[in-house]
C-alpha cells in the first residue's frame, strides 16, 4: 500500500493550523513557522507525487521506510 493507494490529505484551519491526516487519522498537526512553510510549499508544487512525497516527510514516520505492509 502506497501513497497512490492511500494519499495524505490536509485540512487549514482558521487559527493558523495545518492537520495531516492519511487513512482517516490525523498523524500530524503543525502550527505557526512550521504550518507557514508548508502551506507556501503546497501552494509552489504543481506535482501530486511531489505533494505526497512532501507531505511524508513532514509527518516523519515515513522517511526511514518503516512503513507496514
């Protein structure tokens, strides 16, 4: 199961946050700096691939490929 099969998704909200979620769950709220960044960051990719990829990085538990089948 990958990305393609189960996308992140994010939702704004109006105090600044910034939520990620994958499956149902939110696996990541980011504020202030951080939420900016990544909002500037979404805002700049065109890609789909390259939004996911982004959006795993930030949540950090998929970087170092420990991700269950």
């Amino acid at each position: 199961m990958g990305l393609e099969d189960d996308p992140f998704s994010t939702q704004s909200t109006k105090n600044g946050l910034i939520r990620i979620s994958r499956g149902g769950r939110v696996v990541v709220t980011l504020g202030g700096e951080r939420a900016a960044r990544l909002s500037k960051a979404l805002e700049e990719t065109q890609n789909e691939d390259a939004r996911q990829q982004l959006l795993a990085r930030i949540t950090g538990n998929y970087r170092r490929g420990n991700e269950r089948r």
